[in-house]
C-alpha cells in the first residue's frame, strides 16, 4: 500500500490548451479518493498518469515516495479496474484471478491458496469453474477486483467500473466497493462522473473541471462548503438554486423581495453591485409548516407555485420568477460559462410532505438564512 502525490501535474495534447492544467494533490495511504467532474475535465487522462498509461508533460508524481514519471506500468504495482473488467473470456474465473500470478511464474500451492483467499472474500468462490459469459455484470466486476487483489498491489484504481451496469446493480456493486476498500484499506482512487458515487464512496472528492482542480474535500464540507459556483451547482441533484441579487445600503434585493443577511453569513459587500444567493432545495420551507423555533432565522416570501411533484416523503415545488434585465445580460456570460443549469429562472425547492402547498397557487415561502451561501458572479467565489 502507499500515498500518491501528484506535484504541479500537466498534461497537454499536443498543443491545445492543458487537458490537466497544474494539479497538486495527495492521497494518503488506504485512503479512497474520488475524481469527479464532467466529460472532458481531465479525470480519466489524470488517473492514467497514476497508472503510467499517459505520459506526464511537467510535474511528479510520486508512490509510495518514490517518483514513477519515468517508470513503465508494470513496475508501479498499480491495479487498475476498467469499466469493460478486462476479463479474458476464454478462461475460467479462477485463471482470470490468478493471471497475474501466472505472470509471475508463482508456484501453484501460492496461486491457489491465493485465488481462493480472494474469491472467498469476493463471494466468488462457486463460480471459480466459470467464464466470465456466463457471470452477471457484478460477478464479473468482482473477478476484475480479484485480480487486483491478488496482485497485491499498492493502489487500486477504478475508471468509472459501474457505468455498464444497471442502476440496482450499481447500487450494489457501490456498497461492495466500498466494503472491500475498508475490509483491505488500501489506497484508492476512483473515477467518476457520477455524483451519487462520488458523495458515498470516497473518504475525500477532487472535484476538476477544464483540468484546473476545484477543491478537495469530504463529501459533507464539499456539500455544505463548496469554494465556488461550480463546485456548488456540481455537486447536489436537484442543484443549487443561484438568485441574483443587486447589493445597496447593506441589503440585498432579490426578485422575490429584500433579504437582510444575518450575522453569521454576513460578508463584505461593498466591493459588489449583484452577487448570486446561492440556497439549497431543502434550505426552503413551505412558510406554513415552519415552527416558530426557527421562523426568525428566516425570511418568507410569497411566491407563484407553477408546479408540484410530490415523492411521497418529500416533495419538490418549481417557482418561476424573472431576474431584472440588466442582471440577466450580466448573467448570460456567467450561464455559457458555467456550462451547467444551475443559473434557471425558477427555484426548485424541497417542501417537506405535510406541505399543502397547491399547483398554481401563490404561497408564502420560507427560506432558512443560516445557510444561504453569496457568490460573486465574477469570479465564482464563494463569499460566505
Ligand atoms: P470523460 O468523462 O468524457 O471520459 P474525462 O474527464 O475523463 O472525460 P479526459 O478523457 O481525461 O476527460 O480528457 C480530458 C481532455 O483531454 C478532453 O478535452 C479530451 O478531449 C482530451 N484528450 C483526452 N485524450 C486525448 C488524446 N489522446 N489526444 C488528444 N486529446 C485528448
């Protein structure tokens, strides 16, 4: 097992801008990191210099402490477990496990007693006979792991090993990963553009876009903390909800009425004419079931309810409203770049399930302060 240290990490394809543009990062020993980002952001030419499949154009990489730029993959003792598993279809689960065994001409007391350590572990142990044909698409993903596990080896690395599978399967296969990781705890790093997986496999997420890093953090501060507008309209589903506002006298004026900010998000304004609030769904409330404990930590607004979906124990309220021209040809530059929804001309609030809030109706709305984050439409910052 080792860390791997990534020191000012570039890669550029030819000559076209970085496809991993300087990124620094450490992953420590038996710890379980997730890439995220989305297509193109430089996760999977990033994990393949882990491996050694791609050559790093400036930068260390370190494992285990010793610098690998110039090692060629099979001296880094890597495992790496691709989404198509890699298997070869004319052996049996037991010889796909032991290849790289095999390889390495070990006795066949060593290969045996270490196939069936793994397939043990694995559940596999019934279907050692077996072609990969003839395997579900997560029995399969476990022979891949198997593989990897009896190698040995000092870092596991998945490139999105779940996107062929179907949801139940997925869901599935996430929980076993991660009950394999910790039972081994050995490093790993995992690829994904999923963010379901992203927020409950890893012990931390680096979450990259257009090859820059955005942050590293655990899955809760990234939630909950998020640096910039990217990285708070990234992670969460249904997303963030980003209002503009226009700052004077100390207030913000929001499409749906002023908010005073309380003293805990309380940020120094005076550099800013329109900031985005940023509120996540559930930081909303239907304004008639708020209790009264919590109500002043609040404002409330009356808003049009366009539409209802109701999920049984929660549902989700859209709220159309109209940003003032000027703010929207700001905007509009800001909503290209983002690439993402996030900036939408309606909320998409979570209303708890005892809400009687109606389609079409207008009702007042609830929106708890404490946990607004301001942003700075032009560079993206998280103010707050
Ligand atoms: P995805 O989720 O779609 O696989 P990704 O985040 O893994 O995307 P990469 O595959 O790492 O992204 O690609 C990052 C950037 O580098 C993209 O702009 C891609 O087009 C470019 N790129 C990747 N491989 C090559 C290559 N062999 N030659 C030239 N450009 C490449």
């Amino acid at each position: 097992m080792a860390a791997i240290t990534m020191k000012n990490i570039v890669k550029k394809y030819g000559d076209g801008f970085p496809a991993v543009n300087d990124i620094s990062l450490d992953i420590a020993d038996g710890e379980f990191m997730i890439l995220v980002g989305p297509s193109g952001c430089g996760k999977s030419t990033l994990l393949r210099m882990i491996v050694g499949l791609e050559d790093i154009t400036s930068g260390e990489m370190l494992i285990g402490g010793d610098r690998v730029n110039e090692k060629a993959p099979r001296d880094r003792n890597l495992a790496m477990v691709f989404q198509n598993y890699a298997l070869y279809p004319h052996l049996t689960v037991f010889e796909n496990i032991a290849f790289p065994l095999r390889l390495h001409k070990a006795p066949d007391t060593e290969v045996k007693e270490r196939v069936n350590q793994a397939a043990e572990l694995l559940e596999l142990t019934e279907h050692l006979d077996r072609k990969p044909a003839n395997l579900s698409g997560g029995q399969r993903q476990r022979v891949a792991m198997g593989r990897a596990i009896v190698r040995e080896a000092q870092a596991f690395l998945f490139d999105e090993p779940l996107s062929n599978l179907d949801a139940k399967l997925r869901g599935q296969m996430r929980t076993e990963i991660s009950r394999l990781q910790k039972q081994l705890g050995i490093t790993t790093v995992y690829v994904t553009h999923d963010q379901v997986e992203a927020m409950t496999l890893g012990d931390r997420v680096a979450v990259l876009r257009k090859g820059i890093l955005q942050q590293v953090a655990s899955p809760r501060t990234l939630y909950q903390e998020p640096v910039n507008l990217f990285v708070a309209g990234f992670i969460g589903s249904p997303p963030m909800n980003f209002i503009p506002a226009t700052v004077g006298d100390g207030e913000l004026s929001t499409p749906f009425g002023p908010m005073h900010l309380p003293e805990s998000r309380s940020v120094d304004l005076s550099e800013h004419e329109v900031v985005l609030i940023g509120a996540r769904p559930e930081s909303f409330e239907d304004a008639a079931v708020v209790s009264d404990t919590i109500r002043d930590h609040g404002v409330t607004f009356d808003v049009h309810v366009d539409v209802i979906e109701w999920l049984g124990n929660e549902q989700y309220a859209y709220v159309p409203y109209e940003a003032p021209e000027d703010i929207r040809v700001q905007l509009a530059e800001l909503e290209r770049e983002l690439d993402s929804e996030a900036l939408r001309t309606q909320l998409v609030v979570s209303l708890d399930a005892t809400s009687r809030m109606a389609e079409g109706s207008n009702a007042p709305l609830w929106l708890d302060l404490r946990k607004v984050h301001i942003f700075d439409p032009s560079t993206g910052a998280n103010l707050t």
